[in-house]
C-alpha cells in the first residue's frame, strides 16, 4: 500500500489578520497542504521560519519591524546555507521591489488577490522546487518591473548573465517560460516530452547561472526575448 506524502507544512507572514485568516483557511482546507505558523511581522516571521522549518514561506511584502524583502534574504538569500523556500506576496500596483525579493532567493509571488486556488498552486509549486509563473500574474508583474527598475529608489540587481548562447529550442522553451507556460503546456506547444522540457530548463539554468524558472523569466524580459501584447 502506498503511504501518502505528509502535508505541505507552511508559514504565513502579514501583519493584516483578515489576510492571515483567509490564507489559513483557503491552505488548511487543501488535503495536501497545512499552515504550521502565523507571523505579524519580518522579525517574528524570521524566528518562526527557523525554528518550524516550513516546507513554504508565505511573507508579505510590507510588514513592520522587518520588511519582506529582508526577511527573504535572511531566509532564502544566496549566503543562506540551509535556505527555506519562500514565496512573495504583494499587491501589484504599490510593491515595485518584488523582483529584488526574487534576486534575493523568493522561488515565486503572488498577487494578494489571486485567489484561492492560484495560492495553492504557488504552495505547491514551492514546495516541489518550482516556481508559480503563470500569465495572469508573471507576465504581468515582471513587464511591471522592467519597466519601472530605472525609475526606483533603489534599483534591483541585474538579472543572471548568458555564459554560454542558447540553442534555439531553448530560447524557445525560455520564451514560454516567461509568458507563464508551465512544463507540461511547454511541452504541448513543443511537440516534445514533459522530460525533455525538464532537461532544456536545467540547461538554460547552468547557462544562466538562474536559481529558477522565476529568474529565467526575469532575464528573458529584460533582455527582450518576450513581447506579448497587452
């Protein structure tokens, strides 16, 4: 008899209860999935996150005493040696430091109100080592963010840099990456295998030096391999 998988165990960070509670209760009620922390801040989230070691970390953006992107680096970043996974979540029209979050070892965001079941995919998809690109929201935020990096504060790092050219088909399969495509409908689109998808990504994130699918939407945008209309 086959033993299922334990529970995706998440963590979630916002300093808005009603957003806290209906996280919970939308995550709780999946069968693969439950919340093992609650944090109102970076600070707290931080501390939970090391102690708990949640499978995922849901932080928003803007909390109090320790903001988003902080809590991000000190549980993600690229010193990190043990990192957690963590997803972003933000409200599109005011967070305009999302991609900095990604540079800074989030796997993934979300929009506040994307709604139940798109939150349930970016849990998942953290959890099996995948980033949530999908058109409603990638596409969307990272055209956001190429377009407003010049004009922030504080700039965001620059995206991973090519060490080697891409084969056709990988640029093909990066240009699908960053309109949203998962594996699977790359693979449709292709006419080639859901491996054959999974090698190619591998490729392109040696040549890229790219932590994930998130960072390799992120290049492409920035480098004008993608222009869907609006």
């Amino acid at each position: 008899m086959t033993v299922p998988a334990p529970p995706i165990r998440v963590l979630i960070a916002d300093d808005q209860e009603m957003v806290r509670t209906g996280f919970r209760f939308f995550l709780d009620a999946q069968p693969d999935i439950t919340v093992v922390a609650e944090a109102v801040d970076g600070e707290e989230a931080v501390a939970l996150a090391r102690r708990e070691r949640p499978d995922v970390c849901l932080l928003d953006i803007r909390m109090p005493k320790l903001d988003g992107l902080a809590a991000t680096r000190l549980l993600a970043g690229p010193d990190v040696a043990d990192p957690l996974r963590v997803v972003v979540v933000t409200t599109f029209d005011l967070d305009e430091y999302v991609y900095g979050a990604l540079r800074g070892g989030a796997c993934g965001f979300l929009l506040k109100d994307s709604g139940p079941t798109l939150l349930a995919e970016a849990v998942r998809a953290a959890a099996a080592g995948d980033s949530l690109v999908s058109p409603s929201v990638t596409v969307r935020l990272l055209r956001h963010l190429t377009d407003t990096t010049a004009a922030a504060p504080e700039p965001a790092p620059p995206a991973p840099a090519l060490r080697e050219p891409l084969t056709d088909r990988e640029a093909g399969v990066v240009r699908l990456v960053a309109l949203g495509r998962t594996n699977a409908e790359i693979a449709a689109e292709l006419y080639v295998s859901l491996s054959t998808v999974k090698t190619h990504l591998s490729s392109v994130q040696l040549k890229l030096a790219a932590r994930n699918r998130v960072e390799i939407a992120a290049w492409a945008w920035q480098h004008g391999q993608v222009r869907p209309g609006p």
